[in-house]
C-alpha cells in the first residue's frame, strides 16, 4: 500500500543547513509537499513539488526529488531558531481522485542557539 | 487571512458516548476532509467529502464515523459509540481545488476517551 518514511528527530545549530528527508512508495504520486506544524498549530503547507520536477527552490527552502529511488528531501539553509517545528512529508497517491494526503510520521527539528 | 477553526479544542468523554467534532472550512472551499493523529502515531486520511456527499474515505471510517455540512458552513464528524482507541487529535481540513490540492488545516480537536 502507499507509505511515506522520515526519520523522527533533527538537531542542528542556528545558522546551519538543515536537510530532511522523506521516502515514499507510490510511484504514481502527482504532487509530494513539505507540512510544517508549530506547537498548537494546525499542519501548514511550505512547498510542494510536481513529480515531474527535480528541484524546487523557494527562498531557503530547496526540494529535491528523485524519482527513481523515491526519495524527497527539504533543505532549510541558515535554520533560525523560529523553524523549530515539526516538518512532515506527504504524497498524494495517484489512485485518489480527491488528493488526500498521505503523511510520513513527521520530524521534529529541534535548532540550538 | 482566512483560516479553518475547530471546536472544542479538547473533548473527554466516555466510551460509548456519541461526539461531534465541528470544523468551519474556509468559505470558498471546495474539498473538506477529516484526518487523526493517535498519539506517536502518523497522520491518517478519514475521508474527503465534495459537493455535498463522501467522496473518498479510509477502512478506518467504518459504520461509526459520519460526516455532515449540515449549514453550508460548518462540516462535523459525528462518532456514534466511541472507543478507547479512538482517543487521537482530529484535524479538519479545506481546499479551494487547485492543481496541486493546497490543504488548509484547522488546529485540532483532542479527543479523549475513557
């Protein structure tokens, strides 16, 4: 069935790249997006990507994807202690006709001053 | 900016007990959808609901769960006999159809069952 997998848990320093990473198994995903719940919050959506496309870059947001090893990651460069979050990766499966999402189990970015 | 509002924030009640859980989608919306989160657990799709009927739902939303927009704006999920392991935080969700399905989503409702 369709699957979606990140790792649970990132640290970095405020000033570093921050690099997550997703895998997913539905090979006819259209669309995979990147989510981003702060604590309280409601799922927001950062970016997304067709899957015809390699790269999306969006200020300091960067996906990459690659479609043979069904592989997403989101890159934040210069991680401000504001991205603390948790950033969770979804797909929508090509077998939907209503674009639900189906979501990995979120990673939780954690940036040190 | 608009945004999806859910309430209550937080529900307990007792096993067996029925629950309405009442989301207000932003208003041009188009595609409403229920998602649940069990504690440690993924987020999991319910069902997708589109021009006044379900359109799409899951195995988990069985003869338990339903749906309505009973108003033209509010969208409930109504659980008739709740259970323990349906314990879990309840996300509402709108989108306006675009071609990449941007979803908005609502801040949750914790269920608790006891």
């Amino acid at each position: 069935g369709e699957d979606v997998e990140q790792s649970l848990f990132l640290s970095v320093r405020e000033g570093d790249s921050s690099v997550i990473n997703c895998t997913y198994t539905d090979s006819s995903s259209t669309y995979l997006y990147w989510y981003k719940q702060e604590p309280g919050a409601g799922l927001q959506l950062l970016t997304y990507i067709f899957s015809n496309m390699d790269m999306k870059q969006d200020q300091r947001l960067t996906v990459l994807l690659n479609k043979k090893d069904k592989h997403l990651s989101l890159r934040i460069a210069d991680t401000q202690t504001g991205d603390s979050a948790i950033y969770f990766c979804a797909d929508t499966p090509g077998s939907s006709n209503t674009g639900k999402l189906i979501f990995g189990q979120g990673t939780t970015l954690q940036v040190k001053p | 900016e608009p945004e999806v509002t859910q309430t209550p924030s937080h529900q307990v009640t007792q096993m067996g007990q029925e629950v309405i859980l009442r989301c207000v989608p932003i208003s041009n919306h188009l595609y409403f959808y229920w998602y649940r989160q069990i504690l440690g657990q993924k987020v999991e799709f319910l069902v997708s609901f589109y021009n006044n009927e379900i359109s799409e739902k899951s195995e988990i939303f069985d003869d338990q769960f339903s749906v309505e927009r009973p108003d033209g704006s509010n969208f409930t999920l109504k659980i008739r006999s709740t259970k323990l392991e349906d314990s879990a935080m309840y996300f509402c969700a709108s989108s306006p159809g675009t071609a990449y399905n941007e979803q908005f989503f609502g801040p949750g409702t914790r269920l608790t069952v006891l």
